[in-house]
C-alpha cells in the first residue's frame, strides 16, 4: 500500500489551549486508517492584541494568569514561513484546514500562501464555515474541496481515492472543484460516535495539555460526551445542524465508553482536570446520568466542569455532581428578558433561571452565568433587565459575550435583512469583537456595557453612576474603570 501524508492546519485563536475533540478524534480515525498526520498549529503564534482570556481578565470573568510562569511563550518567527518550511519538508498528499468562521479568515490565508509559492498539493477546508458558506470557501482559487458536516469517513475516503488515483468527485459530504465545475456531493448519515477512536493528542504541541482554570493553570483535557445539541437557539450553530440532519444531529455517547477514553488520557497525560464537552450536559436521561456519576466516582476522581441550561436542573442532579467533584457548572442565562429570549429561542421562564441558580447556591456549588449583550433588537434597559436578574440569582463567576452573528443562523440572516451586516461579513470573537450596526446601540456602548456588566451586578446601586463613567472609552471612562477593576478582582475574584 503507497503511504499518503496528510498536514491538518489549526487556525486556533492565540493560546486557547485546549485541545478540540473533533481535531484530535479526526487525526486518531485518520491514522486508524493508516494515513499519516501531522498537524500546524497557530495558538502558539500571536494572531491578534489581545488573546481571549486577555479579554476576560479586562471585562472581569476571569482571573489574570500568566503561561510564562510555566515556561510557556509564543514563537517570535513568521507563523507563514514556518508552515511553507512544514509543507516542503515533510511534503504532504493533501492538506485540511478545520476551521470556524472566527479563524476562517486566518485559516484561509496558509492555503493562499501556498499557491502563492507554486505549490499545488491538494487542499480541503472543513469545519462549521465550509459547511454553512461551501460556495463563498469553494471561490477561493487555492481550495480544491470542501466537506460538509461531519468529516471523519468522508476525509478517509478522499485520502484514499486520491493515494490510488480515482475519482474523487462523487464522496458524499465532500464538494470537488475539478476542470471548473463544482461536484455537490449528498450528504451521508451522522456517524455512530460510538465507533470512533479515542482522541489523539500527540498531533499537538505538548504545552497544548495547559489552561487556565480559577486563576491556575493546569493539565486539562476535553472529552466528547455527546455531540450537538438537543436545542435550536437562533443564535447558535446547532440551530443549523439539526436542520441539516433533520433532528439526527444530537447524539450521546455510550458512558462506558467515555469512561475508557478519560481513563486512558488521564494515565497518560497526568490529567488534573476535565472538561466535559457537551452543549447541555444535564439533558442526559436519568438511567444514563446515573452510570455516568457511578462510573466516574469509580474510575476518574477528578474534578470536572461543564455546562447546561436551566431547566434542565434539579437539586438531586445537582446533589450527586457536588458530591461526584464537579468544581463548577456553567448555565446559559443569556438575558433576564422574556422579550429577548423570544429572541434567541430559548424559551425559559424567569422561574425558571432563578430556580436553577437558587439551588446551586442552596448546595454550595460553584456557577458560573453565561450572558449575552448587543443582541439584535436589543435595548439598554432590556440589557438592565439581564442585570437585575443576575443580581437577584447571585452567581459566583459573571460571563459576558458579546453577540456575534454567525453564517447559518437564523439571526444572521435576520440581520443581513434589517441591514444590520452586510452579508458577507463572519462571526467575530464574542469575547471582544462586536459587528452589527443597528439603531438601538452603537458599538461603544455595546462594548461598554458588556467591561462594566459584573461591576453593575455585583456593587451597590449607589456606585452605578460611577460604573456608566466607566462605560466610556475616553481617559476619564478608562481611569474609572481601572479602579473599578482594582477593587473588583480583590473583593469578587478568589
């Protein structure tokens, strides 16, 4: 059999560490097949000022942590020398970019690079962005296919025909752009993540295994233990998968499984923490979340975190995760707003939220509220209504994204027709980028509120005339809010 090489290209926002599941399950099924993998990596490269968890410390959800007290720095060389010095001396058969629309436009540049220096290796782009927008991807003169939805057999299968020269036109999932026609392939039927291979880590940098987590850095992994979501927010990329596999999209692993898979990593990789990967964690029926919590006190033992929305909480759930190790629960609040979440499709109550953050509170579990500012239609006082409600619930950790609308959603395209986007623009990074322009709020103010949004739910109403002067991005705006932030991080986050 003639080896084929493959070289996948992460375009990975700078030092966001943790390791992608699908990455890494991608390059074990690929290697199961016996294609080799190598893989180039951006985190290490500084793509941008400020990183995300940068812009966390500066907006108050995070404690500030320093990688170079491990030891741990950027590379100061040219991220695109490197990668063309990579390509020529390893030499691959076909080279992948994975990418979201984020780090699309960082991703895409390497493969123009390439046909810039005359090499003309083969190249496929996958990920949410070339599964949403593959036409705009499939325009670029130096992408030869995109796939479509999940990649695992389809990547197999393209490897394959092009290693024994066949034709490579008709794989399902992937679109072929050949002699200047476009092949659209169908679709084939979500895979049974049952059968995929563990993940395989060893395609990554080593410092990859690093994150910060409670103003410390550890040894974390993320596991798969379901795949896509059960729920269509209007807002979120699951809103268009589950349309695209018409309700087979959500998928959740065999726990035993899963087990074996995080007992492997954690003996190997002398794990401290895990991330459980999973859009609503608690949406697991009670025959299977009881194995989970018995099988994890069993075999694990470490601490966890994860996330999950509302009403999908319940005190003795909650209970038994305490007593399991969970260090903390993440849980999508979003907007105190009835109007606005009619907004998103999220269609809670205001009971609802309370109940589920009143019962964490109750057993002494560690929350954290995910909130969202800047959303289409949206006003300041809708925003104030998010914030008196995260007042009234009393979370530990206060999070803060700001609304980015992404190819595929149903808001996305509700914004291109109020011209709030023009239609060609991509989703930016929620923790720092804001792209509408709509009547009811300019970026600024976006911007301002979502730096001042803790201080507004955390100190006294009286100082809420100081906190607006920080909203401001002017000297005085700045100065508050340095001393805001001051005080902040001593009495808020430990």
């Amino acid at each position: 059999m003639k080896q084929f090489k493959t070289l996948l290209i992460q375009a990975n926002s700078t030092l966001d560490t943790l390791i992608p599941p699908n990455l890494a399950i991608m390059s074990a099924f690929l290697k199961q097949a016996g294609i080799q993998v190598k893989l180039f990596d951006t985190t290490f490269y500084k793509t941008r000022e400020k990183t995300g968890d940068d812009a966390r410390v500066n907006t108050l959800q995070v404690k500030e942590t320093n990688f170079e007290d491990l030891g741990i720095k950027l590379y100061e060389t040219d991220m695109y020398a490197d990668f063309m010095k990579l390509v020529k001396e390893y030499n691959p058969n076909l080279i992948g970019l994975s990418a979201v629309s984020l780090t699309y436009p960082l991703g895409i540049n390497f493969l123009k690079r390439l046909r810039e220096e005359g090499n003309l290796t083969p190249t496929i782009v996958g990920g949410i962005h070339s599964t949403i927008a593959p036409k705009s991807v499939l325009e670029e003169k130096c992408v030869d296919y995109i796939c479509r939805g999940e990649g695992e057999r389809s990547l197999v299968e393209l490897c394959t025909a092009l290693r024994d020269n066949k034709d490579t036109t008709n794989i399902k999932n992937i679109w072929a752009k050949k002699d200047e026609k476009i092949f659209q392939n169908p679709m084939r039927e979500p895979i049974d993540i049952n059968t995929l291979p563990f993940q395989d880590w060893g395609i990554f940098d080593k410092r990859r295994i690093y994150k910060p987590m409670g103003g410390e850095i550890r040894r974390v992994g993320s596991f798969e233990l379901d795949r896509g979501c059960p729920y269509s927010c209007s807002y979120c990329s699951n809103n268009f998968w589950n349309k695209m596999y018409k309700g087979k999209n959500y998928r959740q692993k065999d726990v035993k499984k899963f087990i074996e898979e995080v007992k492997h990593m954690k003996e190997k990789y002398d794990l401290e923490y895990v991330y459980l990967a999973s859009e609503t964690f608690l949406a697991s029926k009670e025959e299977r979340f009881k194995e989970f919590v018995s099988l994890w006190g069993e075999e694990i033992k470490l601490p966890f975190w994860c996330q999950t929305r509302p009403e999908t909480v319940t005190e003795e759930r909650i209970k038994m995760l305490k007593d399991l190790g969970m260090h903390s629960l993440g849980i999508g609040l979003e907007s105190g707003s009835p109007e606005v979440r009619k907004i998103l499709n999220r269609k809670m109550t205001n009971k609802q939220i309370e109940y589920a953050f009143e019962t964490c509170k109750k057993l002494n579990v560690r929350v954290g509220v995910n909130n969202i500012v800047g959303i289409p239609g949206e006003t300041r006082e809708q925003i104030f209504e998010t914030i008196e409600l995260n007042r009234k619930i009393g979370a530990k950790n206060i999070m803060t994204h700001i609304f980015n609308a992404y190819q595929g959603t149903p808001l996305y395209e509700e914004c291109v027709q109020k011209g709030y986007l023009s239609g060609k623009q991509l989703g930016g990074d929620y923790r720092q980028d804001y792209s509408l322009n709509q009547p009811n709020m300019k970026k600024e103010e976006v911007l301002g509120l979502q730096r001042t949004f803790a201080l507004y739910v955390k100190m006294p109403k009286k100082r809420w005339p100081e906190i607006k002067r920080a909203e401001k991005f002017d000297n005085n705006g700045n100065a508050t809010f340095q001393k805001l932030k001051k005080e902040y991080t001593k009495d808020f986050l430990n």
